[in-house]
C-alpha cells in the first residue's frame, strides 16, 4: 500500500510495514500514554525524540539526580543514535520554553514540580 503512493527507502531496505494485528503496537502506545497525555496537557504533540528524552529524565528523577545536555544525550544515543545532540538541546529548550523541564544554575535539567506531579503517579 505505502509502495502505491510513492514511498520508497533510501538505503535499499524494504519499505515499512504495517501490522495487521490490533494489539501489535498496544504496549509501546500504553507504557507512554501518561507522557502522552503531561505533552499534550502542556500543548506540546508526542514525537519519539520527546519521549525518549523525557524517558531519560524520568530515569534520572527516580535516582534523585539532575542530568545534563552531555550525560542526556549519551544515554540515548546508547539506544537512539538517531538523535543528535543538537536534537537533544532542542527538545530539552521546547520542554523548558512550555515548562516541563527547568534549566537550572548547573546548566543541568529537571521536571518542574507540576510536570513531575503529572507523571509520577504512573511510575513504577
């Protein structure tokens, strides 16, 4: 189907499929929906980049810790090398600019405490 509207890859792979299956893509939709949900309670839309920053922030949060632009984007270019650190810092300004996160002194980051109230009671 994607074949018939012009969508070719680049690199020679076989083009994206689609599952048929109603539940193949219910466990990665519902292990993020309360992230989902803070973004767009902050007018922000859900991108892969954002959750996966926002997943390493939450990371950080649950070990009492702030975490930097570097240490951030080295945890996710461990699983994500998709995501330059430019793209890190971008995320991480739009995050602060709607107040998600706080730039603090230490040129580190953290949830604001609304932002955090919002997730933390969905983490384990």
């Amino acid at each position: 189907m994607l074949g018939n509207q012009g969508f070719t890859c680049t690199d020679g792979s076989r083009p994206f499929q689609a599952s048929t299956h109603p539940f193949a893509f219910e466990f990665a939709s519902s292990a993020n929906r309360h992230i989902r949900e803070m973004l767009h309670a902050y007018g922000l839309r859900t991108s892969l980049f954002r959750l996966k920053v926002i997943n390493a922030l939450v990371l950080a949060t649950q070990e009492q810790r702030v975490i930097g632009l570097q240490d951030l984007h080295a945890y996710i270019e461990a699983s994500f090398s998709q995501l330059t650190i430019v793209g890190v810092r971008e995320v991480l300004k739009r995050l602060a600019e709607v107040g998600v996160v706080s730039l603090l002194a230490d040129r580190k980051y953290s949830f604001t405490p609304e932002a955090w109230n919002m997730l933390k009671p969905h983490i384990r």
